[in-house]
C-alpha cells in the first residue's frame, strides 16, 4: 500500500532499509545484511565512508549547484584526475549511466559529422547488452523486453552477436561511425569480453575509420581490480561511458574521450543541466581519493582472489545449485542451476544481498572496500542458501 502513488515498473523485495555501514546494510527492524549487490555496483567504497560524507557535508555548506553557464572548478579538478589516470582528454559530467552513453552516442556521432561524414552515424552494439533505459540506450541495447511498447526502435543500431568477430566486419558499412561494448556484459549474465576480442575491435576500428567505446558504466572505477577494465586487455578506446561506481552512490557519470574523438563537440551541442554540479564533483573527487590510495585495487585483486576460489569451492560442492562461476574482480556470477530466483531468494533469507542478471545468473558485487574476512562472511551466506534450495529440492521430490 505504501507504494500506490509510485509507477509499478519495480518488482521490489519487501525489505526497507534504514542505514548502512561499510559492506552492511540495517534494516528498519534492525537486521543486518551483508551488501554484495552495492545498489547494483554502485556503492563503490562502501555505504556511510567517512571521507566522501565529510566531502559532501563540506561542499553543502557552500553551494549545491551552479549552471553550467558558469565555471565550476570542482568539474576541471575532477576531470584532470579523471585524465591523467585515464587514456582520455575530455570529460563530460552527467547524473547517470545512460546520460553518460547518450553522450559518448552523441560525441561519436558528431564526430563522423565534424570530419564530412553525417552519413555515418550506425553504431555496430552486441546481443545481451545493457546501456541503459532511454529510447537512445534500449535500442542500442537492442534487448526485446526493454523496447517493447515504446514504439519504433531508434534507428543506427546494429546488434551482432557477442564475441563473433566475423560477424563485426560483415555489419561494417559506409554508415557505420562506432563500435559500442560493454567489456563484461554484466545485465547480460557477468560475459566478460576477451583480451583478444576487444584487441580486434580496436584494429578493426583503427582500419576503417570507426570508433570505439566502452561502456564501463558496472566494470570501471576499480570494480574488476583495474581501475577500468578495458586496461586487462590493453585495448584503449576512443571514448568511455562511467557511471556507478564513480560517485559511491551519488548520482554521477562522466563520458572520457580523446581529443580527437572529442573533437566535434562544440559549445551548444550538448548539456546538462545538473551535471557536474558542486555536490557531486565533491563526492566524486572523494571517491577517486579512496580507490586510487596506494594499495587499494591490489587489495581489490587480492580480496576477488579470496572470494572466486570460495566461490569455485562451493560450485564443486554444490553442482545441482551452482552451474558456473563468471566474471572478474569483484563483478562476479554465479550461474543457477535451478532457477536464480529461488537461489536468490534463499540468499536473502542468509541475509545476503545479490542482484539478478540475465541468463538466469546472480550478480555478486560487494563494496571494493570489502575484506576477506568479510568476503568469507558471504561465502558461508551463501552455502547456506545452496543448503537450503537443496533441501527445498529433496523435499520437493520426497
């Protein structure tokens, strides 16, 4: 009842929180859940992290927003950390993941404009992908259940099939200006792209006069023990859309690009009216001082290492639960082999929190400040669920 006046586009769990610290979430009964979903790989440094509260306390007794009709140093300090730790020149702050790839959708396609090519605006996307929500993301998502009802598909997106090479160059025409990937698919069922894939859509890029982006909007910000993932594989891109873990939970996004790709974005051909206000270059600039400490991503890998083989244990021990184990660093999934709904459920009743993917998976995307005692903590949550849904099944057929 309490949500009568809400849309109905969320299938929510009955679960209401009221304050979190760390990895843990309490809710307003006062029981604690271990966070391994971080507000879908968003809550990057934990919930309630001393230093990115003090920085927004600070910034709100100063000024909350500023348009960008006016300079605003925080956006030029936070977009030269960004720079110098990254391969590009140029930043552009947004409020959210699509807003940052409707943004790199845009930058790649006045950038064709720019160079005498307004024919080429097509943007090659792969089956399984999730780029967000608006009619400009969905269609290059190119999912059915996302366009469905919206009326015709945005046009200038081809979908080929995750991972087939071959399948890239046959779409290749003379209107094609980008090829967009997320290097792990992570709505899509935690896919990781390989090394060698996203090394051959650089070449083929370079060949034919494309760029290419990444959506780093889950992977980045440290999520796989890199500060973006593409830096695995030693593909750069001409153009990055981050989200999520870059502000720690506060609405941020940002699109990186290089100069070059940059370069057709004049003044008045794209804005933002919150984008990069005060509050949220604060809390952005707090969160790039917490994951590029020194040590901070080796403790990442270090911790993703623990949590993979407790992982890979519990698949051995329970492989009429537990299908497959994917992923990378800390954006790891573990494939159901009963429906992922019961198994996610079984986790929250641990008091556990995962978040579901396609391809009947279960996100697990703890906090990167998690420890490895704490990453154990979950390992044991989540036996005990496989114990559970296997008992339900003995039950069942009994």
């Amino acid at each position: 009842m309490a949500e009568a006046a809400l849309y109905d586009t969320y299938s929510r769990a009955p679960l209401r929180f009221e304050r979190g610290e760390g990895v843990w979430l309490i809710s307003e009964t006062g029981e604690r859940y271990l966070d391994f979903g971080a507000g879908v790989a968003v809550t990057s440094v934990g919930h309630s992290h001393p230093h990115v509260v003090g920085a927004l306390k600070e910034q709100a007794d100063k000024v909350w927003h500023l348009s960008n009709i006016y300079e605003i140093p925080g956006q030029e300090t936070l977009a030269k950390r960004l720079t110098d730790a990254t391969f590009a020149d140029k930043v552009f702050f947004t409020n959210s993941g699509a807003e940052a790839l409707e943004c790199a959708i845009k930058t790649a396609r006045r950038y064709q404009f720019s160079k005498g090519h307004p024919e080429r605006f097509h943007i090659i996307t792969f089956e399984g992908a999730f780029h967000g929500r608006t009619l400009a993301t969905i269609a290059a998502g190119g999912q059915e259940k996302y366009l469905e009802g919206f009326g015709p598909k945005a046009p200038g997106f081809d979908q080929v099939p995750f991972g087939d090479l071959d399948a890239v160059r046959s779409a290749i025409t003379n209107e094609t200006a980008a090829i967009l990937i997320e290097p792990i698919q992570g709505e899509g069922g935690v896919r990781p792209a390989t090394n060698e894939f996203l090394k051959a859509l650089r070449a083929i890029c370079d060949e034919h006069g494309l760029l290419l982006i990444f959506d780093e909007v889950q992977t980045g910000m440290g999520r796989t023990g890199k500060l973006f993932a593409h830096e695995w594989s030693g593909a750069t891109p001409d153009i990055m859309a981050v989200a999520k873990g870059i502000g720690g939970g506060f609405p941020l996004g940002a699109c990186l690009a290089t100069a070059e790709a940059a370069s057709g974005m004049k003044a008045g051909t794209h804005g933002s009216t919150y984008g990069g206000n005060p509050l949220a270059m604060a809390v952005g600039s707090a969160v790039l001082d917490v994951i590029l400490a020194e040590g901070f991503l080796q403790q990442v890998r270090d911790v993703s290492l623990v949590f993979r083989q407790g992982l890979a244990s519990l698949k051995d021990r329970y492989p009429d639960i537990i299908e497959d184990i994917k992923g990378e660093g800390l954006l790891l999934g573990v494939k159901a082999a009963v429906p992922s709904s019961e198994l996610l459920q079984a986790i929250r009743d641990a008091h556990l929190l995962g978040v579901p993917a396609g391809d009947n998976v279960i996100r697990l995307l703890p906090p990167l400040v998690v420890t490895a005692d704490e990453a154990r903590e979950g390992l044991a949550r989540l036996e005990r669920a496989a114990e559970s849904v296997r008992a339900a099944k003995v039950k069942k057929t009994a």
